[in-house]
C-alpha cells in the first residue's frame, strides 16, 4: 500500500501543525453536495412522484415505479423467509437491548406546585408520524432500522415511515425489511438518497408527508436533511462515519487498527479516523496493523480511499495533550484505551458516543449495546447529541395559575410589559382585576 497511507504525525499545543489542523477542519455538509441537494428537492417539491421515480431510477440505479414503492405484505413476508435464522436471532437481541435502553431513557410527565395553589409542569407528546433514513446504497445498513424506528416505537409514535434505496431490480434487501418490520415500521418505501428525503419532508401523492426525519445518510442526504429544515424537524446532521481512539502504550496495536478501519468500510469516501497516542513506537505499530489488516477486508476500494485521505495517526506528549486534541476533534465515535479509563471519561467534552475500556469496541455501539448510533458528524458533536427516545416526542409546557397566583405575579407582568412597550401583554393581566 502507498506511504501516503496513515500517516504519523506529531502534535501540541506548542505551536500550528498543519496537517493537524486540516484533519479536524472537515465540513459537517459538502457545499457540492449542497447544490445538488438543492436541485433535487426542488424537483421533488414540484414534481412529487414523477420526480422520485426519476431520481430511484437515475441515482439509485433502481427500476421503480409509483406501483412498486412501497414495500407490500406479502414481500414482507417473502424476506422473512429468505433472512437466515442466526441473523434474526441477532437481530431480536439487538432489539431486545435497544427497547431497554429506550425505556430507561423516558421521561416522564411532573407537575410541581406554584406558591398560591396553581400548577406548572410538563407532559410529553408522541409525534403522530415520523421517517427514518435507512443507509442501503454502499451497505444495507439493517442496524439503522432498529437503531431509529425502535426508538419511535418505545415512544409512541403511531405512523412509522422508512425509506431505503433498492437494487437495480427494485428490490429492498430482505434483511432491511426484516429489521424495518421488527421496528415496527408501519410504511416502507423503496427510496433511497435526496430524493427520499423529499419526499418526506414534502410529502408526495405516494407518500404523506412526515413531522420529522432522522437517520444518517452520506454527504448527500446529509445535504438534504439540512435544506427541508423547518418544513420537518430533525436529529441532527449524521453524516459519513468518524471514530477518534485515544490511547497509551497499554493498547493492543491490532486491536486499535481494526477499531480505525471499521469506520473507513462504509463508502462515502468522506469517513474519518483519528488516533492519538502518547508513543511514536504504538503509532507505528497501530499503523503497521492498519496495513495489513486493511488488505484482509472485502471493502477494500472504499477502506483504501480513507487510508488515503481520511485517517491521521498522531503522537502527542501526553493523555491530557491528547485529550484536548479529541474534544478539538470532537468524532462521531470516540473509544479510551489506556490504563484507568474511567479516570478520563469526564474530561471527555465534545463526542457523540463514548466507548470506554479495552473490551468496548465500536461496533458493539453500532450492532448490539442499547444506544441507538445515530450520533452527529464532521464536529457537531461539540454541540448536537446522538439520537435518543425523547427525540420523538415534544415536550409540553403546563401552566395554571389561581387568581392569587396571577395577582402575586401581577407586578412583574407590567413591569415588563412597561419596558418593552407592550402594553397589550400587561393589559391582559391587568384586565382581570378591574371592577
């Protein structure tokens, strides 16, 4: 493989390396595929149907039609059969692990007293319908169906609408529709890139529209979901995978470097991955593994496009150095492999998810552990959050006063409405204790 391949680099907080400093500065959405987003959605906004179809058969390679898009019984039924047992048989532990860990993280509605006998609180609301973005053009990703709609469904959301794109044939991948069904997805179509996120942020004769969509999705759909903000909610921007390893000398090289490469496999060629290490022998090392175990993989086209381009191996002169440059980094995935692990995850800032310890690689993140792994990308996760239970419903806030509880507040309602001259606001509390 070529010397370009991972390269080593040192870094501190002693001066600029740039090299470094190009690494974290990666966009969060690609201004190309912004413009062609653009294009698309618009399409699809005027068009409806007539334009999807175009778009599944142009950039899904798929041989659609309204007809065919969505997903019926008794193809359901058909991958059912097709999917082999140990996949189910994983696939329901999954969902076991997620439903749990969904279910802890329900919040529930409270209701406290006002000093004069009223009530404030909060209630939480279901949305009524939702869609999620299945990954399934380079990888059909099945985990992102229980990693999303699970979530919905442990939340209460009735209408469960997911999109993923087809083969060739128009065909969903059997293990996809599995998972999607498993997640109780109510609707299934067989949409996949802007398009699909078109369709359901507008709506189409085929499909209604939705009230928000998540899931994450290449430079494209990540593009997209960023322009129909505010005609549907979202999670947030979940773009190509990143993964972040900070370790010492205590790491085993072989274990790191299959950590690194299992985000380089996904096929947006936009993947990164960091390593920081306190020692220029594990860099080489860790880099000597990658190497050899990237020639091992299937993926081999797309692992070696992110060797090229988006993965950095960096010595620093201390875990507190290295630290700082991960929260700088702030990746999608982040893992802590050194001696007392626990002793650094509250120094841990910006970073969508956290393994932690030698024996939590990220791929149980990705397949099995609870957490669903949709998680922000390209550095949002200085300020988004991964997607949880709660994304899928609305908080409510409740308010009732009393009389005396309007009268006690009385004088700071005309206060403010004195001083931002808004009269009628104070007046409507006023109103109320004039003879």
């Amino acid at each position: 493989m070529s010397r370009n391949f991972a390269p080593i680099v040192k870094w501190g907080t002693d001066k600029k390396y740039k090299k470094v400093d190009d690494f974290l500065l990666r966009p969060s959405v690609e201004d190309q595929a912004m413009e062609a987003a653009a294009r698309i959605l618009a399409d699809v906004k005027e068009r409806g149907d007539k334009a999807v179809i175009d778009c599944a058969r142009l950039y899904d390679g798929s041989n659609m039609s309204t007809r065919r898009i969505r997903v019926t019984e008794k193809e359901i039924a058909a991958a059912d059969q097709i999917v082999d047992d140990e996949f189910k048989a994983a696939a329901q532990e999954a969902h076991q692990r997620i439903t749990a860990f969904s279910i802890g993280g329900l919040r529930e509605d409270w209701q406290m007293d006002t000093p004069k006998g009223g009530m404030l609180g909060e209630k939480f609301v279901p949305y009524d319908r939702v869609g999620a973005y299945i990954p399934g053009g380079a990888a059909p990703l099945a985990s992102t169906a229980l990693m999303t709609l699970t979530l919905a469904k442990v939340a209460g959301v009735k209408e469960l609408v997911a999109c993923s794109p087809a083969d060739k044939d128009g065909n969903l991948n059997p293990y996809v529709i599995y998972a999607l069904n498993l997640a109780g997805a109510t609707e299934i179509y067989k949409i996949g890139g802007v398009h699909a996120i078109g369709a359901m942020a507008y709506g189409t004769k085929s499909i209604s529209k939705v009230r928000k969509i998540v899931g994450p999705g290449g430079p494209y759909v990540t593009a997209a979901k960023r322009q129909v903000y505010g005609d549907v909610a979202l999670d947030m921007v979940a773009g190509p995978s990143e993964i972040a390893v900070l370790c010492d000398t205590t790491a085993h090289p072989a274990h790191v470097a299959a950590d690194l490469l299992s985000q380089a496999e996904h096929g947006t060629g936009s993947e990164k991955a960091l390593l920081v290490t306190t020692s220029q022998k594990q860099a080489e090392a860790v880099r000597a593994e990658v190497l050899r175990q990237a020639k091992e993989l299937s993926r081999t086209e797309p692992v070696e496009q992110v060797l090229e381009n988006g993965m950095l191996l960096v010595v620093v002169k201390s875990m507190k150095e290295g630290m700082l440059l991960c929260n700088l980094f702030a990746p999608e995935h982040m893992e802590l492999i050194c001696r007392n692990p626990e002793k650094w995850v509250d120094e841990v800032h910006n970073a969508g998810a956290l393994f932690i310890g030698e024996w939590t690689p990220e791929s149980v993140g990705d397949f099995a552990a609870g957490p669903s792994h949709v998680l922000p990308t390209g550095g949002t996760a200085a300020y988004f959050s991964g997607l949880t239970v709660e994304d899928f419903r609305r908080r409510v806030s409740l308010i009732q006063f009393t009389k005396e509880d309007l009268e006690d507040t009385l004088p700071v309602v005309e206060a403010f409405g004195r001083i931002e001259t808004l009269d009628g606001h104070a007046r409507s509390a006023t109103i109320r204790f004039e003879k």
